[in-house]
C-alpha cells in the first residue's frame, strides 16, 4: 500500500488502504494481512474504518487492526462491519481510555511509539467471507514518523 501524495495526505492522513470483498475473501477467516508499517520512532494516532461499499453474502464480518498477531487489536479492536452505520474510529485497546472514550485533552496522542518498523495488519474474522459477493472498506491512519528526522 503506497504512502499518500502531499496533496492526498493533507486530509489527515498518512496511510489509506482500500479493501475489496474479494481482497477479504483472498485474507479468508482468521486470516491476516499486512497493510501499512510504522517506521522506527514513529507510532499512530488515528486508525478510521468506512463501510464504503456494503458487504453483501455474509452477515459477520468482524475486523481488528493492529501490530499484535496473536490478536491485533490496538488501533480497532472487534469492529462487527456488518453492524456499520457510520465510519468507527479509534477503538483498539491502545486508543480508548478507561471509561471507553477516545476524548483526548489537548489533541491526538500517538501510541505503539517503536523502535523498529512495525507491520500494522488487519484481522479478517468471519466464516462465511468466501460467500461475500459485494463489498469495500477503507481504513484511514495517521502514522507519525519522528524517525525521519533523526
């Protein structure tokens, strides 16, 4: 997935990533794959997902984003796409707070700060996804690169 243009990027955005239902077919249940890589020093501080296409054939479909395999879930955390009537930001388990809110005094808080490049990857979970016939997300994140200046 290519990093954005200057242009593109000035929506808030570093990384934009556009899965089809075919995509999340190829992925299949339990599986995953790669979509981004926070470069070393850097870290993120937004991850939105938008139901830009409705997935049909199937009726759960659940996503995580994350860098953890065994359960990548910092950035979303078992977002039920299906369920989608808006796009969903921010509810991995490194960007909500206690009481469930991503209210950040002062601004946005870069988390999974790193030391080395990092894969972001998603989560596909759902046994019927060979059954999807229509579909498309997009999932947006920031990625903050300190790292670049050193």
């Amino acid at each position: 997935m290519p990093k954005l243009t200057v242009n593109e990027a000035a929506y808030g955005f570093t990384d934009v990533i556009k899965l089809t239902y075919n995509d999340l077919i190829t992925i299949g249940n339990g599986g995953q794959k790669v979509i981004a890589t926070i470069p070393a020093g850097g870290g993120v501080d937004r991850c939105v997902v938008y139901e830009s296409v409705p997935v049909a054939g199937t009726t759960s479909l659940v996503i995580d984003v994350g860098t953890t395999l065994a359960d990548p879930d910092e950035f979303i955390d078992a977002l039920d796409v299906d369920a989608m009537t808006a796009p969903v930001a921010n509810t991995g388990d490194l960007l909500t707070q206690a009481a469930g809110t991503t209210t950040i005094a002062g601004g946005a808080l870069p988390v999974k700060l790193v030391q080395a490049d990092t894969d972001i990857v998603v989560e596909v979970t759902d046994a019927a996804i060979a059954s999807a016939t229509a579909g498309e997300i997009v999932i947006g994140l920031r990625i903050v690169d300190l790292g670049r200046f050193a």
